[in-house]
C-alpha cells in the first residue's frame, strides 16, 4: 500500500515472547507478507487498521498493522488458518477499482 511499516526490538520481542511465541525467528516472513500481501483487508473494528495476509506453509501469516500519517506500525502478527471476513482493500492479482 506504498507505506513504510514500522516496529521496534523490544516491542517484537513482546509479540514474539509474550502474545504469539510461534512468530519467533518468522521475522522474514513477516517482512515477506508486507512486502508482497496475497490480501489485504481493513479491520472492521477500526478504519485505520489493517490485516496483511500471505500464505505460509498450510496457514496464513496475518499481520495486523496500524496506518497513520502516511506510514504504519505493527500491533501483531500471528498464524491463522482463515482469513477474516472484511473489506478487502487489496488482492493480488484482482484490480479493486
């Protein structure tokens, strides 16, 4: 969505420690889902944030971002076997407009 993603060491190490332990050493994958998402769908709690998606192994990694100004943070990430129901606001391969 041409918007830098940020975190920092010891806010990923919260999620890899604490929330989702099994995102530990995934961290290229994580960079992989932002940079190249299958989809992409906006939170239908909050406007600002959005769900990035990409397929790993026999699951999808979801990482949940928050976009202001221009760029994002990351609030978690983990593994899922679905995706959520929502507003997809990008699919790869498919044009939204």
């Amino acid at each position: 969505m041409g918007r830098k993603v940020r975190t920092t060491l010891v806010y990923w190490q919260k999620i890899t420690t604490i929330k989702h332990p099994v995102m530990s050493g995934q961290e290229s994958e994580v960079i992989k889902t932002l940079e190249n998402p299958q989809i992409i769908k906006r939170s239908e709690k909050d406007e600002n944030v959005y769900l990035y998606y990409k397929k790993f192994a026999k699951r999808f990694i979801c990482v949940v971002v928050r976009h202001e100004d221009g760029s994002g943070f990351i609030i978690s990430c983990y593994p899922v076997n679905k995706i959520k129901k929502g507003e997809i606001v990008y699919e790869k391969g498919k044009s939204l407009s």
